[in-house]
C-alpha cells in the first residue's frame, strides 16, 4: 500500500480537503463521491461524512493509498 504523507498548520483538515491535498481525487465534487459512495476508510472505518475533522493521529485509506497528516509546524 502506497502511503502519502500531507501537511497541516491547522489542528485539523476536513476529509474532503485532505483528499483533494493528497490529489488522490481531482476537485472536491469527486471527494464528496467517493466519501458518499463509501470508499473511504478513517481509521479503519468507513466515513460518509464529508466534513468530518481529519487529526494527525487519524488515518485516510482510498484506493490502495494510506494518507498520513504531518505536522507542519504553527
């Protein structure tokens, strides 16, 4: 599994943002697809929810990639 690492200021970044921040979708309208169709895995489990907050411990898995949050430092 491929893992992608992406960097935040902020304490959080919600999915769809972090997709799109990781381009492994191409504009949020794809994000909002894959997030409602179910094909997006937080932590190990499946999320529906758009908006929902992405921490630094939390884990993104999408289409065979793992997607990290790196702290980029305030």
């Amino acid at each position: 599994m491929e893992q992608l690492k992406i960097s935040i200021k902020e304490d959080f970044i919600r999915l769809d943002s972090a997709l799109k921040l990781a381009s492994v979708v191409q504009t949020g309208g794809h994000a909002k697809i894959v997030i409602q169709n179910g094909e997006v895995r937080v932590n190990g489990d499946i999320c529906t929810q758009r908006g929902k907050k992405i921490r630094l411990n939390d884990i993104i898995h999408f289409d065979g990639k793992e997607i990290v949050l790196e702290n980029a430092g305030k």
